[in-house]
C-alpha cells in the first residue's frame, strides 16, 4: 500500500517527470531528474553575462602578464633599511585593534544577550537588534573609518572606533548563534529558583558560552590587525598609513618591508591564539 | 546538605581571576595612551549631521537612474565582480588545496603550497588590486582578477581541512569492489567534498560582495570608487543613496547564501 503522499511536489519534477523505476518484486519508485543540467545552465548563463560587464578578458592577462612582475618582483625584495620607520605605526596598529577588540567584544556581549531567541522572549526587541547587527555588518569597515575620520579628524581615534563598532556587529552574531545551541536546563532550575533572567544567565549559562566567547574574541582580534592595516588607507592611522604613502611613491622595496613585518605580527598573534585556543577548549 | 558540599567544591580561583583581570587592565591602559581623542574635526559635525541627512534623504534620481552611472548598474557590476571572483578563485584553489594536503601529498610538498597559500593570504587586498591595475588598467576587470587571488587563500584553508576529513575507508571498499580510478573519484571522493567545497564558495561570495566596495577605492571597478568619491566631495544625499542600495543587497545576499549553505549542511535536495 503505498502512503498517501500529501507533500508538495516542486515545480521542477512537474515539468520534469521522475524516471519510473519497477523493481524485480514488483514495487516502484520515483527517482528525481537530476537537477543538475538546470543548474549548469543557469551558472553558464550567468558567468557569460558577468563575464560582459566586467569586460573580462583573458588575453590581456596573458599578453600583459610580464608587468605583474615589476611591482612583485619589488615587494619580494624587501627594503630592511626601512624597518625602523615601521615600528612605530606598527605598534599604533596592534593597539588600535586590541582596544577596538576589547571595546566591541565588551559592548557585542549585552547585545547577544537580547538577540537570542532563547533567553530574550520578546520577539520584536530580538528582532530589531538583529537587523541592526546585520545592517552593521553589511557596511564594509573601510566605509566607516573613511566617514568617521572625517568627523573625529584623521588618526587612530577614528581607526579604533571604526574597528569597535565592526567587532560588535560579527560578536554579537556569533555569540546569539552560539547562545541559542546552549542547554537550556541550568538556565531553566535557576529561574524556578527565583533568579532574575541576569543572574540566571549569569550563573547558568556564561559558563557554557564562555570558551566560544572567547575563542570569537580571539578570531576578530586576528581579523582586525588584518583590517586596520588597510583602514590607514583613508587616514585612520596605523600601518595603513604607510602603506598607501609607499604605495603612493611608488617605493615598493619599502612596502615590501611593511607587508613582511605585517606578516610577522600576523604569524604571531595566530600562533599565541592557538596556544590559548588550546588551553581554554 | 549535599547541595552545600556541591558549592564548597567549586574550584577556587580568586587569584587566577584577580591575575587575569589585572593583565587585561594593563594592555587596555598600554594601549589606549596613543588612542588619544582630539576631540570633533573642525568640520566634523556638519560631516556627521550632512551623513544623517543623506542616509534619510537619499539622492532617488540615482537610485532609479538606468543609464552607466546609476545605482543598479554599479549594483549589478558589483555582484557581477563578486560571482567571477568567486568561482575563479574557487576553482583555482582546487589544485592547490589538493597540492597541500598533507593526506594526498608528502609532507614538504605540502608546507610548501600552504607556504604559498600563507603568502596570497598575507598581501592585503588593496595591494594586490594595485598590482594587477598595472596589468589590466583600472575598471572592474581588475577587481575581478584581484578578487581571484585573494579567495584562493581563504578558500584553500577551508578547502584542505575537507580533503583531510576525507573518509578513506571508502576508497578502499570501491577498490575492494574492483572500482577503477575515476569511478572511486566519481562516487568515492566527488559526493564527500562536493557540500562542504560549494558551501565555502558561497561563504566567500559573501565576503567578495563586501570586499568588492572597497577595492573600488584604488580604482578596482564595482559602487566602491563612486560611494568613496561621494565621501570625499561631501555629496551626502549620494552617499545615502549608495549605502542603502549596498545594505539592501548584503542583507539580501546574506540571507540567501545562509539558506543554501543550511540545506547543504543538512543534505536537503
């Protein structure tokens, strides 16, 4: 007796109908055209058209490919003599994303807090902070410090802000999705105790997130040495700085120098997070 | 009392917490002594009122206007710079992640390709963006051939931790099976890594859309040079206009690829 199927059948097997396979005793099944061929052609169709408005052309890559050694060939011969200009920005840096960091893991923890569906259960609060989390995270950090370095003057003020209010928006979506997968139990013997949602929350379940806190902290941290070394690009201080001054004079041994340092601090601050990784998972 | 017992032998770590707090406080004092607050630029407030204005009163001829200029040109050239970059930069990183799985290859040659893959990922975006105008001529071409370098770093990462997860006992029964080679690639190793290497590629689509904005700084095509532009011409009523029409398109974006990447996780048709 075959069931009675009240599930939707999907537009594509409509038009598309199942290959109908009978087995050797009798019974039958419905196999589903693959939906591949659809998909091929519809990617195809989309890369062609991308492909015109980019104006992508292959030859010139080919043709030109010898010029994309002139400035490479430059920044893999470092300028060692430079390094002591790059100390200073470079210590600007670090400190504009440890604060940046700290400033937006501090200020995405409250937020979470009110944007998971399981501790906050007033559903329009919990769903206007996260559609400000997400237009926060949508705008790119460059756009921020660009503005922001023109209200509070070029430096690191405007870098440092422009990374906070970054690290609070991918923070707090981390830390909600991450709350929302917690055991609830503890959580729930609080309450019945009398805890107010605070302390219930504070006993019961920042224990349970806290490594994953943490290791978000940890992860936007190595984002945002990353990023700060571009915002100087539109004046917010730091490495950046450097970098489009190099870039500009067309010194690219320098900038070689200031992309190896980069690449050093980068390195290290991985590995330290691993190592801290390793100790609180 | 048991509950009581249960309390007192809660590990005590008062001074650990002392320690730590005392460490963070420390850093937080070292680093914010250079972050020094000159506070508003001479300009800075009529900046941030002309941004309130123009995010509320945004320029709609632009955000209609069909021709070149217009907002859903720029718009579609972004998305178009972010799907080419994409899928070049998905399928350039195929070889190499395979090349530097250290579960398909000896040891030495893979540190040499992560080696590799650790130097795409550490010139920033900008940089290669200007090494490649150098090439291609500014114009969204070169953003789409810099967005091709840069994913293949990121991309690589993810994809070598899925060739290293590789469930090999699978392998061996098709051969057991009497499978030649390109049937144990077909249905042994295609249908293991085909989810995880599409859901990476829609993540990094995801990141491209952003990072597209922001190439188009140094020239690199997409709404990024004219959304900056309207920045440093204090064209306010633009700016809002840009910045709405790209919030809208992440968020859209954004909301989609999660979708998909959900269904692949699950293994939904």
């Amino acid at each position: 007796m075959p069931r009675a199927e009240t599930k939707k059948v999907p537009l594509f097997d409509r038009v598309f109908k199942p290959e109908h396979i009978v087995l050797e005793n009798g019974n039958s099944v419905d196999r589903p055209r693959s939906r591949m061929p659809l998909i091929l052609i519809c990617l195809i169709a989309v890369i062609i058209i991308s492909l015109k408005m980019t104006g992508f052309d292959f030859n010139v890559i080919i043709r030109r490919a010898k010029e994309l050694t002139v400035i490479l060939g430059q920044i893999f011969r470092p300028n060692f003599g430079y390094f002591p200009n790059i100390v200073k920005p470079l210590i600007e840096t670090v400190k504009m994303s440890i604060i940046g960091t700290i400033a937006g893991c501090a200020i995405g923890l409250p937020l979470s807090i009110f944007a998971s569906s399981n501790i906050n259960h007033n559903k329009p609060t919990m769903l206007v902070i996260r559609f400000i989390l997400s237009v926060m995270r949508s705008v790119p950090t460059l756009i921020y410090a660009s503005v922001l370095a023109l209200v509070f003057g070029l430096g690191t003020f405007a870098g440092t802000l422009a990374i906070t209010v970054f690290t609070v928006g991918i923070v707090a979506k981390m830390l909600y999705e991450s709350i929302e997968t917690i055991d609830m139990k503890p959580y729930e013997a609080m309450i019945s105790f009398g805890a107010s949602t605070l302390q219930a929350f504070w006993t019961a379940c920042m224990p349970q997130i806290l490594p994953t806190y943490i290791d978000d902290c940890l992860y936007c941290f190595e984002l945002n040495i990353r990023a700060s070394s571009i915002l100087g690009y539109v004046g917010a201080g730091g490495l950046g700085v450097l970098i489009r001054e190099r870039t500009g004079l067309r010194a690219y041994n320098d900038l070689g120098m200031v992309l190896l340092i980069l690449f050093t601090v980068v390195l290290v601050i991985d590995l330290v997070n691993d190592h801290i990784r390793s100790k609180i998972m | 009392m048991t509950v009581m017992e249960q309390l007192q032998a809660e590990p005590k770590n008062l001074w650990k917490r002392i320690v730590l707090f005392l460490v963070l406080l420390a850093v937080v004092a070292w680093g914010s002594d250079s972050i020094t607050y000159n506070g508003i630029a001479q300009q800075g407030s009529v900046v941030a009122s002309g941004i309130i204005h123009g995010i509320t009163h945004p320029n709609l001829e632009l955000l209609f206007n069909l021709t070149d200029a217009g907002v859903p040109y720029l718009i579609l050239q972004t998305i178009a710079i972010a799907i080419l970059g994409t899928i070049f930069g998905a399928i350039l990183a195929i070889p190499i992640s395979f090349l530097a799985s250290t579960n398909i290859v000896p040891k030495w040659i893979a540190y040499i390709f992560r080696s590799l893959i650790l130097l795409i990922r550490t010139i920033p975006s900008m940089v290669w963006a200007l090494v490649w105008i150098r090439v291609t001529g500014p114009g969204a071409f070169c953003g789409v051939v810099t967005q091709s370098v840069c994913s293949i770093g990121m991309i690589s990462k993810m994809y070598i931790t899925a060739i290293e997860d590789l469930d090999t006992g699978i392998l061996e029964s098709l051969d057991a099976a009497g499978c030649n080679t390109f049937e144990k690639i077909r249905v042994g190793i295609l249908p293991q890594l085909s989810a995880s290497f599409i859901s990476t590629a829609i993540y990094r689509f995801d990141i491209n859309l952003k990072d597209a904005t922001t190439l188009g700084i140094v020239g690199a095509g997409g709404i990024g040079s004219p959304l900056v532009q309207s920045i440093t011409y204090s064209r306010w009523s633009n700016v809002g206009s840009f910045l709405w029409a790209l919030i809208i398109l992440v968020l859209i974006i954004e909301y989609i690829s999660t979708r998909i990447r959900n269904r692949l996780a699950r293994g939904h048709r």
